[in-house]
C-alpha cells in the first residue's frame, strides 16, 4: 500500500473475492459498468501519420503518410455464461448495501433485460426505482435498422421506504421551452428526468483518458449526487477508466475502485494520483484499508 493519507482506493484484484471480504451494509452507492457480453473485444485505436517516402497517402506540400494505428486499451468482452460471471457479483451488491442504499447497474440494450428480471429476483420488484436512459448522438448508423444510441442504467434501492435520494443536489439542464417557464425557473434549471441526453467523452476532449468504454464526467456525478452524501464511500468493482472515483472527488466523497486489469490499474493511478493503490491480499480488510497510515512517531 502506498504510504498517502489518501483513504480513497484502486484494488487490483478479482472484484469477487475483494468484495466478498467486506462487511455487510458498507456503501450507500454502488455503480456497476460491467463488461456489456457484446461478443467483441472492445479497444479503442489512436490514429496518427508518419512521413514517408514512396507510397502512402498524399498530404500537405505533397509530401506523403502513412497511418499509424495503435492499441492503447482492450479487454476480452466475451463470456461463456455471462450470467454465471455477474449473478454473484450483484448477489454482493445487495449485501454490501446500507438499509438507505442505492445500486445503479449500467448496461446496454443485448443484456439489460435479463438483468431486470434478476434484480427483481435479488432485490424483490418493490425496490426496483428507476430505469434511466442516457441517450447520445455519435458514431456510425446503420441503415438496416433503428440505429442504436442509448445505454440503459438499472437503479434498484435496499429498502423502498428508506432510501436516500437528494434532487436538490443534481446538477441541472437547460429548459428545451424556455419561453413556457419563468425566468426563474429558467435560471435555476430544469430537474432531470429518466431520460439523459448527454454526450460522449469526445476523443478528442480533454476529459479523454484512452479507456475504451470511459463514461462521461456528467453521467457520475448526477449519480452521486442524487444518491450520496458527501463523506460517503462510493463503490464501484467495474473501475475501468476510473470515472467513478474522478467524480467523487469532485463531489466531496471517498470511493473504492476494483478492477483486475492492469490497463485499468495504470489508467487510474494516472487519472486519480492521490488514491491508494493496493494488490489485493485475503487477510487484509476494507476498514484497516480505509484508514490513513499512522503519522511516524516524533523523534
């Protein structure tokens, strides 16, 4: 463990056997942006061009490139059942819930189906809140069908007559019809509904870390926001690109961030410097791991 005063965490390590070692009631919010079972390995290329001379493309002053493709991220999005690999991992969302939590499951349309029927199950049909559409504008269409442009997030709460959810604190969007409200509404915004058009990290954004699937900055924070407070730990056992964890620090709370990818490990250690970052081990535990290290003793 590194020696920081940081008690935010990167575990790297196998999601399961991590969060099967901490206790029960732990975490007010918990997001998950598993794998999405398309059957692909997803990656995501940067493209640049160097000068050469013979063939290639020609480009400024004549002169002519080639392009250079490189893999910058991937990871195997295939598996045999892909339920068998998320089942217990939502079962130990569920357990890992304080009686006032909330759990937000992101998917896309080939799988978030099954898993509504599963949360169900898990959590009982009473606590299902919410199914969010967070829809965008980007990529390739295809013409042989409705071009797919959306993600859905799953939310599920511990106890239908408990849970916490602040409106209050979510950042809020613009009036399509501003001419039908008040200047003042105007001003304040319009709370969103359960549909969130928001764009994608652009590729060329600032926000961009080169982690294929990275989830925009505005996503996380309306999550936590509604769903935490600040001083909370947030969890997420997908880490990916560590949008979660840069989100939480700008809202004030604390985060714990698994993954097994050492891709994602090194994305996240760039992104979040301050975090603690361990290797999992079996005898350590998530209240010893939260604590800043002892300052040394005064000579």
């Amino acid at each position: 463990m590194q020696t920081t005063s940081s008690r935010d965490l990167i575990v790297e390590g196998d999601n399961l056997q991590v969060i099967s070692s901490f206790p029960d009631e732990t975490f007010r919010l918990i997001y998950l942006d598993p794998p999405f079972n398309t059957g692909r390995t997803q990656s995501r290329l940067t493209r640049s061009s160097k000068r050469v001379t013979g063939s290639g493309r020609v480009g400024f002053k004549g002169a002519r490139y080639e392009q250079v493709v490189e893999m910058v991220t991937s990871y195997d999005d295939r598996f045999a059942d892909y339920w068998e690999f998320l089942e217990p991992r939502l079962e130990e969302a569920w357990r890992l819930l304080t009686p006032d939590g909330t759990l937000y499951l992101h998917l896309d349309y080939r799988e978030v189906h099954y898993a509504k029927v599963l949360l169900d199950a898990l959590f009982g049909r009473e606590c299902f809140l919410n199914e969010i559409i967070w829809a965008y504008d980007y990529g390739a269409r295809t013409k042989k069908k409705w071009p797919s442009k959306h993600d859905t997030i799953l939310v599920y709460v511990k106890d239908p007559g408990a849970y916490y959810f602040n409106s209050e604190e979510v950042d809020r969007e613009p009036y399509m019809a501003p001419g039908l409200v008040t200047p003042e509404k105007v001003a304040k915004g319009k709370l969103p509904t359960d549909v969130w058009w928001h764009t994608i990290v652009s590729p060329t954004g600032k926000e961009k870390t080169g982690y294929a699937t990275q989830k925009p900055l505005g996503i996380l924070r309306r999550i936590i926001q509604a769903s935490s407070q600040v001083g909370d730990v947030v969890l997420d056992f997908f880490g990916g690109s560590g949008t979660t964890g840069a989100a939480a620090q700008q809202l004030g709370r604390r985060f714990v961030l698994i993954d097994q990818n050492p891709e994602a490990i090194a994305v996240m250690r760039d992104r979040l410097p301050d975090a603690t970052v361990m290797s999992w081990k079996k005898e350590m535990r998530l209240s010893e791991a939260l604590q800043p290290p002892a300052e040394p003793a005064p000579e």
